[in-house]
C-alpha cells in the first residue's frame, strides 16, 4: 500500500496523508456497491429524491469547511469555493425535484396491446475525476447517477484527498438520514503508482457497469480504451481551449468585463474558461486595453481571504507549464500586455497574464492554457472570426458577443463546440445538457440527457393475443 498526501500550492507544506486501498479492500468496495446496487435500483423514486434532498442539507451545513478544504488542497479562492457548494446543493435538489419526470416511462403506439420506453439503472458507475473542482465534478455525476437508481465509485485527484473523503461523509451522511444503502457512495483511495493499472482492472471488473472521466485527453484515451475493450458504456469530459468571439458591434466595455470572469475563474483552471480571444480589428485596441487594465487589477493571494480573486495554481508543476506555454508564444512574436511571470512568493503563483499579436501558430493557441493566461488575437471580419474559433482540435464551449443575436449566431453556428452562448459567459447548469465534440469528449452530463446516459434504454413490449395473426419477426 502507498500514501496519499495533500500538499498546499499556497506555502508547499504537508496537509495531510492517507493509506491507499489495499488490493482487498479495493474489491471489497466494489462488491459492497454491487451489493447496495441490488437494492437501490428497485427503491422508490421517493427514497431516491430523498436522498438527493439529504445530500443538499449535508452541503449546505458544511459548506464552511468544505470551502476551506477547496482552499487548502487546490488553492481555489475561498469566495469560489463557498460558491462551488452552493452549486452542488442546488443540483441535487434539481435532481430530486426533476428525475422522476426525466425517468419516467415513455408510451409508443404500436400494434402491441402496450408498448413503451423504460430507464433503468446500469448498475455501478465508476468516476474519475480532476482536481479542479472538487465537489462540484463529484455532485455533477453522482446525483443523476443515484437518482436514476445506480450506485457509484469515485477516484478521486490524488491531491484533493481530502475533499475525496468529505464527499464520501456528506453521501453517506445521506445515506444515513433516508435509509439507503452506505455503499450507495465510495471513495476510493488509489496509489499515485497503480492508477493506470488500477482504473483498467475497476472498469474491467464484472460489476461495474460504465465509466465516466473529466480529465486530460492521455486519461480519457486510456480511460476509452480500456472500457471499448470491455465493452462498458463510457463518458468523458476532456480538456477545451474556448474561443470567446467579441464582434465589431458589441458592447467593449461589457465583453472586456465578462471576458475577465470567463478566463479566470478558478484562477484560469477550467476547462470550459475562454481561452482564446478572438476580437474584430476595428475594436481590437479598445477590447485589449479594457480587458489588460481589469486583469492587472485582480487581487492575487491566499486563497482563504475573502477578498482574494486569484489563488495559485494547484501544482508547481502547473505554474512550471504555464510559463513555458508564454514563454514560448513570447518568444514566436506575442506581446504581454500584463502579467506574463511566475510571481515572487512562496506557492505555485503566476501573474494574470494578457497577451496580444497572437497567431494561430503560437503554443497558447494550440495547446489548452490550464491557468490565468488569455490569448487575444485579432480578426479582419466575421468569416475570419468564425474560422479562428473553429481552428482547435477541441469543442467543449464557444461564446459570441454582437449587439445583433443572429449575426452572433450565425458565426456561432459555424464553430463545433457542445455549448453556444450569445452575449453570456460559457457555464455549467443542472437545467442543460453539458459536454464537448472533438478532443473534448463525448456523451452528456447534467440535465434529462445526463440522468438517461447512465440507463439502460429499455423497450417493453407487451403483446396482443386476441390479434387475428401475430407480428412475424423480420429480423
């Protein structure tokens, strides 16, 4: 067995260590939610909103202490984090109030006596999930996939451990107060060494029933691999580098102001954050001023001060990357409006950072930039705009900003992403579908598609007897 240790990006120190799971214990977690599975996938709908309901009251009355724990781990600020909670809660009690409806039996008129659609749970599903947003990535699988009667195993970010296991205590806390089965909701501690190993053996055992990963593009690879050869049913939410399209006619000073919260929300560590701003030239001055003097201004420092807007990056190791991604756009002809260095404090700090003169060539361009650095480049009209944005390996999210929606969302139209928004900043919500094409991934969490893709697809057919002569099959 190994160690798990939690080490603060704010000072570099020691949080916390945990033993891994041994090879025993990690089969009897399995086994444990394959057994709770048996009885959860026949509970009542009830029971399962109930527990959604539980889960929200066990966020909402720790939300204090899991915002710190966010803060300690991964460095995400304190504001964000009490925020992220806020969000969990009030997807699970989406998920209690709507995954009745979302679940319920669909009719179709055949020439059965009856005949419908049913949405029955897999079985259990096994997560794996980032650092970034610790509770939020959790809560955004595990609610649809309880409320659709699965049971569910989590793998967890070695780093953000402790947050691992204050999911696990809020689920089975839950679990607890309505009755349901503990094992509804593991987490699983797995050693740094073995992961690879490891996942492959949890997809492939006999009892789990699908996969689903947030991640990098190796992870999903690997993880789609193992689970294709298995033949389990998989979802992958990967990385994305998302075009923010600011149009001649839009509103500068607007754009330039939510152009600053897309980029850098969780201090630039988001997969759907814009990344790349592509601005028409008439404006492009304008924009880069606006949006370089509001970034200048973010207060950078202890994530566990209320008033700090940028915390550091989870990793040295991330803060190292960061500064090779612009140091080598620097060196290919991109100019640093601000920011652009690792700043001179203990922790993996780096400057909010605004480059212009970016060309399609350069690495902050091609490479998904997972931390406080925007790219702006500059288009000579719509077709121009509409052709930058969609020049990306990924598709995850795009946002267009025009004083005329349908002009907006004619280049929208022509830029392969899974989420379009107009004059609004690209986000997450339990009310829509979310997830990516290309290299960002596929399949689709959150929302009635989310809860059904965890369900096996059932049709009933019901026959009719007294038909004067039976359906003869044709295949």
């Amino acid at each position: 067995m190994g160690v798990l240790t939690s080490i603060s990006p704010t000072t570099g120190g020691q949080i916390a260590s945990w033993p891994t799971h041994s090879a025993d214990e990690l089969e009897h977690a399995v086994q444990a939610a394959h057994a709770a599975f048996r009885d959860w996938r026949t509970s009542e709908r009830a029971q399962r909103a109930a527990l959604l309901e539980a889960v929200a009251d066990q966020l909402t009355s720790r939300r204090s202490r899991l915002a710190v724990l966010m803060a300690d781990e991964m460095g995400k600020p304190v504001a964000e984090a009490l925020a992220e909670v806020d969000k969990c809660a009030v997807t699970a009690r989406f998920y209690a109030e709507h995954a009745e409806h979302f679940l319920a039996d669909r009719v179709v008129d055949t020439p059965a006596a009856r005949s419908w659609v049913s949405y029955e749970p897999m079985g259990v599903v096994l997560a794996v999930m980032p650092w970034n947003f610790p509770f939020w990535q959790v809560v955004r699988f595990a609610a649809p996939a309880l409320a659709a009667g699965n049971t569910a195993l989590l793998k967890h970010a070695p780093s953000v451990t402790g947050c691992a296991l204050a999911a696990q205590e809020v689920f089975r806390a839950a679990a607890a107060a309505v009755g349901a089965p503990e094992a509804v909701f593991t987490t699983l501690l797995v050693d740094e060494a073995e992961v690879a190993e490891v996942t492959a053996r949890l997809i492939e055992h006999p009892f789990v029933a699908a996969v689903t990963l947030t991640g990098s593009e190796r992870a999903g690879m690997s993880v789609a691999a193992v689970a294709a050869r298995a033949i389990k049913k998989s979802v992958l939410e990967l990385g994305g580098s998302d075009p923010f399209v600011v149009l001649d006619d839009a509103d500068v000073e607007l754009a330039a102001r939510m152009a600053v919260r897309s980029r850098f929300l969780n201090s630039g560590q988001s997969c759907l954050a814009a990344k790349r701003f592509i601005v028409a030239e008439p404006i492009a001055d304008e924009f880069s001023r606006r949006f370089a003097d509001e970034v200048a201004a973010l207060r950078v420092g202890d994530p566990h001060d209320p008033a700090t807007q940028v915390g550091p990056l989870a990793r040295t190791e991330q803060a190292d990357a960061v500064q090779r991604q612009v140091d080598e756009s620097v060196a290919a002809g991109a100019t640093v409006l601000t920011g652009g260095k690792r700043l001179p404090r203990e922790g993996a700090f780096f400057a909010p950072t605004v480059l212009t003169d970016v060309t399609p060539d350069m690495t902050v361009f091609r490479e998904e930039t997972f931390g406080p650095v925007a790219a702006v480049l500059r288009a000579s009209d719509d077709d121009e705009a509409a052709r930058l944005a969609d020049d990306s390996p990924y598709g995850l999210g795009a946002s267009v900003w025009s004083a005329d929606v349908e002009r907006a969302l004619a280049v929208g139209r022509r830029i392969t992403s899974g989420a379009l928004f107009i004059n609004a900043v690209v986000a997450s919500d339990p009310r829509v579908p979310f997830g990516g094409t290309r290299r960002s991934g596929y399949g689709r969490e959150l929302s009635e598609e989310g809860i059904r893709e965890f369900t096996n697809i059932r049709t009933i057919w019901v026959g009719d007897p007294s038909a004067a002569a039976p359906q003869e099959p044709v295949e």
